[in-house]
C-alpha cells in the first residue's frame, strides 16, 4: 500500500519522452534548414555562385544558324593604323567599302565628341546608307546615367542598345537581360541587333512570375523562359559560332568582302586602354564576345531558371529526410557509405542545372545532408540517456500538462474532461481508467471503503477481478458543490508497476480535477454576468426601439473588424463583447430623452453624452477585462482627443475602444434614425475616409474600408453622378495644366519628332470607362504595340514618361503618360467637334471652370478642353 501526501514532481514515461525526442530533435533542425532556404540568406548565394561559375563554363550551348562575324581592333591594328581614337572616316571606309553586304552592323564603341563636320557627316551618311547599324550606349560609373554617341550619329542608325550585362554582388557578369530594366523600352545590345536582322521578339508574363519569350526570324521560331526581369544565363558559345577578324586586315583587303555577304557583324575595340571587359564565370572576357554569347544563348534556348522557393524547401526537408533516416538505420560499421550522398546530391544538381534547366541551390542541400546526419546521431545519443532523465518530472512541468487540458469549457462531466488524458495514461503507462468519478458506494469502491482510510493513493493489488488484477484508488480533492462529499478515481493495472509511474498518474489526474472545477466555476460564474448583461441591453432596447438592435449589429461589426485585423480569437471574444454591451449606460438616460421623437436639444445632448460614464459604473467593479471596459467608457472619444468624455488621444486608447468607436459611428451612420435618414454605403466610406487619422484609427479604417468598399468606390466620389471630393477636382486641373505645359514645350505641333500614325484597327470609343484606345490602364509599356512601335518620347520626368503618336481624321496627335512603366492618363489634340461629341457621350459634368469641363466616369475622371480630351486614371489623383 502506497501513501501520497503532498502533491510532487514527477516525469514521464521514458516511453514518452522518447517519443518528444524522436519528433522534436529532427522537425526543428529541418525547420531551420526551410528558414535559410526559404529567405535564401546572401552570403549562403554568393558561395553557391562558386558551383554556379562550373556550371556556366561547361554548358553545351549549339551553334548559331546565323553567319556571325567579330572585326576586332587590337594593337596590331593601332600600329598599323595610328593611336586611338581613330579618326571616323575609318570607320565610314569600313561600312562602304566592304559591309555594305552585311546584314547587321553593330558598333560596340561609343562615338561621343564631335570631330570634324565633314567627316563625321560622312560617317553618318554610310550609317544611313548601309541602313541597319545598330550603335551601343552605357551607363557612367557614378549616378548611372546614360552615355549615348553623337546624336547625328543617332538618328542616322536603325537604332542603339544597351551594352552591359548584370553584375552580382561578386562583380561577375553572369547574366544578361533582354530589356534594360529602368527603361522598359531601351532593348540590350544583342535584342537590337536580333530585332534589326529581321527577328519578331514577342513575350508574354507567366503566372509564376517567369516571362514566356518568343523570337521568329531565319526561318525558325526559338523559345525560351526567361526571369521576371527579362534576364537568362550567358553561356559561352561554342568556338566555331562566330569568326574573328583583324580590324586592320580587313581595311588592308586581306579578308574578302564575300565574307561578310548576309552576315551580323559586331566591331569592337580591344586595344590597351580602350577595351571593354567583363569578368564572367570563366574570367575576363571581351564586352563585345559577351554580347555575342548571349545572343548564341537567346537563340539556343538553353536559360536555367531558379527553382521556386517553396520548390526549394520541399527539396531540403526530402534531403534531409534521406540523410536522417540513412544515417539513423545504417550500422556503424557501414557508415562509410553515408559519404556517397553529398557527391550524389553535387551531380544531381549538377544534371538538373545542365540538362532540365532547373537551378537548385547546392549549399542548402548540402547543409541538409549535413544536419540530417548530425540530428540523427544526437538523437541516438540523447535517448540513450533516457533511463536516466525519465524517472523525475518538474512540477512545473506537470503544471503545464495539466493546463493544456484547460480552456473553454465545453465538457459535461470530469470522465469527458479527462478522456484524452486517459487514453494517454493507458498507452504509456499500461493504466486505464476504470470510472473518473465514483462515490464510496459505487460498485466499483465495493470491498475497500474500510480501506482506503485518509490516504490520498490507495493500491490494492490481486484483487482477482478481471480484467484488471490490481486496482489504484485516488482520493480526489473535495472542491466546489461536491465540499461535502469525497469522489475518487478508480484505475486498474493488468500488472504491477513500480511505485513511481503509479504516483505520476496519481498527481496528473488530481491536477487535471483541479482545473476542471474552477475552469467550471469560472464559466458559470461568466455566464452568469453575461445573461445579466444581456437582459440590462434587453431592456435598453425596449425603452429605445428605435435603436432597437443596434448593440448586437455593433457587436457584429466589432467582431468583423478584429477578425480582419488578424487578432487573437481570445481577443476578437473580448471585443465583440465590448460592442455588445458599449451603450449599456443608457439605461441610465431618461426616456424622454432616449426615446425624443425629434432632433436632440443641447441640453439633451449633454445628458446623451453621459451614457460612457454611467456603462462604466454599472460594470466597472465586476471582474472584467480591462479592454472591454474601455469599449464602454471609450468608445466615443477620437484619436484627435476631441471626443468624450475625456478626450483621450489615440496613443491614449485601446484597440478595442477604437474598434467599438468605428462599428458603433458605421451602424449609427446607415440606420434610420429619429433625427435623419440612413446615409447611403458611398456617402458613410466617404466620412471615413475623411476623418481618418483625426476621428478613426487610420489603420484599422484602412482595413475596414478595404474589406466593406465596393469594386468601384473611389476616396471622395460618391459613385452615383452626385460629384466628387475638391481635392479630387483640384488635382485634376492640376493634372490637366501639366499636361497643357508639357505639349506647349514640346514643340509637337512643328513636326520636330518623326511620328507613326495610330493603327486604324485601335478603338476610339471615348464611352470606354477601362482603356484608353484598347490599352487597359494598368497595362505595362512592355506589354502593348508602343514598345515596338517605338513612339516619339517628349517628357521624362522621375517616374512618369510621356509618348506621341500622329493621329487620323479629327484627331491630331495623341500623347500617352505611363506612370511607373503603367498607362495612367491619355491626351487627344483634335478639333472642336471631336471635342463636342465626346462631351455628348459623357453626359452631365460634375465640375466647371474657365478652361475646361470635368465629368466622372468610375475609374477615370475626364477634362474637355479647347480642342483637347483627356482621360486621367483616379489612382494617379492622390499620389
């Protein structure tokens, strides 16, 4: 017979805490190693680079189908011809007299100073004459500006690209891009040469953020997959994709002129102190030769794309599972072999990088065969200590166990409290329980009433019952109702334990009775104040019907808002309950001011405003959160302090009050009430809005807004032709002068900018409310016939960039603005009756001045002016 006195810190099982071990020490390891990969730390990026340069040199890439040509100007031929720079007729004998055949000439050496008149016209003039020379512009080594060549020269070519590639943080040139990045219409160097050699460059934007890319031209389609930024892997292209000449030899006559019949030539400088050089995976490599290798690599398809990141991660956790479980049931004497996995891991990689164009990073694999080996050895030594470190148990650790059993209560009895425990109990210790909760006189107590005596743990062994040959007897600790009355739980054993699991499960089934009788306690006690309230809120509504409701919508919204906000469910249970009961004070106004049929005096209004007050003191001494408290008290008060009663500040309030303050002002807002009409949705967002940061929390009204606003709703327009905000009017002159100065300064109406006339398949549906000539709003420049059409650009100005196009019939010239690489307005220059049909489509204006005419039309807003149109997106009004 066993006897407990005092309640005293055990363990588990050392079954169980094999089991803790056996999941923890492997998941948080692995779930570490899904961290790293996931965020894909840089300096674990730039060591996979060393693997990435392997891959780079030793790609097979094919050859090129295109006769391509490299005329190289080294020292050799500076000793023949003369010091750098040369004079320029040199470069107009070499375009006349032997690459007129050519099919495309880039010039990869930048022309800036002027030099003689003549001889740079005549320059120009065999630039012309050949009639597909593409020139090269870079970036300066400070403010990254562009540096272009003469602008004679300019307009004399078919066009110019950008010659750099993209350096990584380790200064290697590893890839190239198709489309400089800050301006989405400048081509590359080798994506202008491709599209003047008579190649269609199309793409199109995946839904896994990857650009589908398309290129038709000799006779042959290629497709490839590049990066969201138009960037792909350069390959070094095999030897015998391109010739190499002697920019000397060529202008001496050593080299045939038939050579050069139908081919794309590049001309370069590598000389001492005027070569252009990147440092590529394979080392220093000629700018120029780097531009043809990417040219080969656009062609050949061959773009290795970065795995997913979520792609990634499941690679690891499989790696590392592999490792974890090769290593936990190999032999020790066979652990050699666990040295086979990193190499395997290096060329699978290495197979999928070349072959199936996936790019897995090398360094977190790895790190995941690496962490999985040690986990499982650390494993192996932990639970081998397990005897050891299984026998004692903190009290504070049984204090945890027994709390995880409390919460909400939803339990009828002790027996379905505990079942869980119970099951838990009879798997690790081998003890079931037999009944959770008997009386000295219950049958299952039947021959040891006289017994068990005032011990808190009775054994009783052969009992010679079935099916359990010894029983535990608990006394359990007389709580609550039951003060009178002594329970126990009764246990059964198949066989004998020893005395310490015995008194384990003795100490967590008495805890666990502990907690569920005051979590009881507890929840009638809440229960309780709850009908209590409830019945106050009743009475409320009876003596006001015509609010009648409104606490409980109030509780709704409140609930709405906290649950949009991402707060704890413990938390939104908290706030609903403020909304339910935040107007519990005017049970305290008279009825004849609560219920007054019409509009409030003064005087009522100051009795009004008492209700926060008399709520608080009606509850404020019952054991209530304090947060909800502050739904009562607070929720009339303004994050500005020009609320009541005490014009608390926003740093001042709790989330719950400025929750409570935005359903109580929303519910108020859209009801009928004795005093005015139900405002309409457009009309209430509206109010929020405005008094955002000065009524409301400007966070949680940004959420809510965004959670209750129509598709259409814009800040300060009603939606339904009543006007819109004066701010909004404001910025649209604003906007319309801007663009009035912008097309007065540009001169457009002198024909200085060669222009294409609009494509008469567009629309010109002035009632469209989503496009503007069938370019939706949000549609990049990139994605439209603009970027190749290459329209006049005249204005540049930080983030906005404006374009011209000649127009057809009534109307003159056309300007698009992008704004941020996206369409964000449109100008139409016409005539007076264009002007007056589109007025006649668009109906009745909103606003008037001297100068112009707004209208409203959902998405956009339209300024008619003197001969002038112009539709404005509404999201370009606030920025």
């Amino acid at each position: 017979m066993l006897n407990m006195r005092e309640m005293i810190g055990m363990d588990n099982s050392m079954h169980k805490n094999k089991k803790m071990i056996f999941f923890l020490f492997p998941v948080l390891p692995c779930l570490i190693l899904v961290i790293i990969t996931f965020l894909r730390i840089p300096i674990i990026e730039q060591m996979e680079n060393v693997f990435l340069d392997g891959y780079i040199s030793h790609m097979d890439v094919p050859s090129s189908k295109e006769k391509i040509i490299l005329i190289v100007g080294s020292d050799r031929s500076i000793e023949k011809i003369g010091s750098w720079p040369w004079s320029r007729e040199q470069h107009a004998r070499l375009l006349e007299e032997y690459l007129m055949e050519a099919k495309t000439v880039g010039m990869d050496i930048l022309f800036l100073d002027e030099t003689d008149p003549e001889i740079d016209a005549r320059f120009a003039a065999a630039i012309r004459k050949h009639g597909n020379v593409i020139l090269a512009y870079a970036e300066a080594e400070e403010g990254k500006k562009a540096i272009h060549s003469l602008n004679s020269l300019l307009e004399a070519a078919t066009g110019e690209g950008f010659t750099n590639g993209i350096p990584d943080a380790d200064q290697k040139v590893r890839r190239y891009r198709l489309i400089r990045e800050e301006a989405l219409i400048s081509p590359s160097f080798a994506t202008a040469i491709l599209m003047a050699s008579g190649y269609n460059i199309g793409w199109g934007f995946n839904g896994n953020g990857t650009v589908d890319l398309t290129i038709e031209g000799n006779g042959e389609t290629y497709h490839s997959v590049l990066a969201e930024d138009f960037s792909f892997f350069r390959f070094p292209a095999p030897r015998d994709s391109f010739q190499i000449y002697e920019y000397a030899d060529v202008m001496e006559g050593k080299v045939p002129k038939e050579v050069f019949e139908d081919a794309i030539v590049f001309v370069v400088m590598n000389a001492a102190g005027a070569a252009d050089v990147v440092t590529a995976a394979e080392g220093l490599v000629l700018g120029v030769q780097y531009n043809i290798d990417s040219m080969v690599t656009l062609l050949a398809g061959r773009n290795p794309l970065r795995a997913g990141r979520l792609v990634e991660c499941l690679y690891v956790i499989a790696l590392y599972t592999v490792a974890y479980l090769s290593s936990h049931y190999t032999k020790k004497r066979r652990y050699w072999f666990l040295a086979v996995l990193p190499v395997a891991v290096i060329l699978l990689n290495r197979f999928m990088f070349m072959k199936l164009l996936i790019w897995m990073g090398v360094l977190p694999a790895l790190l995941a065969v690496a962490v999985g080996y040690l986990s499982s050895l650390l494993v192996r030594l932990i639970t081998s200590q397990g005897k050891i470190t299984a026998q004692t148990m903190s009290i504070d650790a049984l204090y945890r166990l027994g709390n995880s059993f409390t919460g909400e209560m939803k339990y009828r009895s002790f027996a379905e409290y505990i079942e869980d425990l119970g099951q838990k109990i009879k798997v690790t210790y081998e003890i079931e329980i037999i009944k959770a909760e008997a009386l000295p006189e219950d049958e299952e107590m039947d021959g040891y009433k006289g017994n068990i005596g005032a011990d808190m743990l009775t054994v009783a062994y052969h009992t010679g019952k079935e099916p359990f040959k010894h029983k535990i007897f608990l006394r359990l600790p007389v709580m609550g109702k039951e003060k009178s009355q002594t329970r126990y739980t009764v246990m059964g054993m198949k066989r004998r334990h020893d005395e310490m699991s015995i008194k384990a499960v003795g100490t967590m089934i008495a805890n666990a009775y502990i907690y569920f009788n005051a979590s009881r306690e507890a929840a009638e006690r809440t229960q309780f104040l709850y009908e209590l309230i409830q019945c106050m809120i009743a009475a409320i509504d009876a003596k006001d019907p015509i609010t009648s409701g409104h606490s409980q919508r109030v509780a709704e919204i409140s609930e709405f808002i906290a649950e949009s906000l991402g707060l704890p469910a413990e938390q939104v249970e908290q706030i609903k309950f403020a909304g339910t009961i935040h107007d519990l004070g005017k049970i305290g106004i008279p009825d004849n001011v609560l219920s007054k049929p019409g509009p409030y005096s003064e005087e009522d209004v100051r009795i009004m405003k008492e209700h926060p007050v008399k709520g608080y003191s009606i509850v404020g001494h019952m054991d209530l959160e304090p947060e909800i408290l502050d739904g009562i008290l607070y929720h009339h008060e303004r994050i500005d302090g020009k609320g009541y009663p005490y014009g608390k500040t926003g740093d001042e309030l709790s989330v719950t009050a400025k929750i409570v303050k935005i359903a109580d002002v929303y519910d108020a807002l859209i009801s009928e009430r004795q005093y005015k009409k139900a405002w309409p949705l457009n009309r209430v967002l509206n109010l929020f809005y405005e008094n955002s940061g000065t009524e409301f929390d400007k966070d949680i009204t940004k959420v809510f807004l965004d959670k209750i606003k129509p598709e259409n709703w814009q800040p300060g327009g009603t939606g339904s032709g009543e006007g819109v905000g004066g701010h909004d009017i404001s910025r649209c002159l604003e906007i319309y002068q801007e663009f009035l100065a912008i097309f007065h300064k540009s001169n457009i109406e002198k024909d200085q900018f060669v222009l294409q006339p609009v494509n008469s398949g567009w629309g010109t549906d002035f009632t469209c409310k989503n496009s503007f000539f069938d370019i939706s709003w949000y549609e990049g420049t990139m994605e439209t016939d603009l970027l190749m059409k290459r329209p006049a650009v005249i204005h540049v100005e930080k983030d906005e960039m404006f374009f011209a196009l000649k127009g057809m019939g009534e109307i003159e010239y056309i300007i698009y603005c992008f704004f941020k690489g996206y369409l964000a307005a449109g100008y139409v220059i016409g005539s007076q009756s264009m002007v007056e049909e589109v007025q006649g489509y668009l109906g009745e204006a909103i606003a008037r001045t001297a100068d112009c005419i707004i209208y409203d039309k959902g998405k956009m807003n339209v300024i008619c002016g003197e001969n002038t149109v112009m539709y404005l997106m509404k999201s370009i009004l606030e920025r």
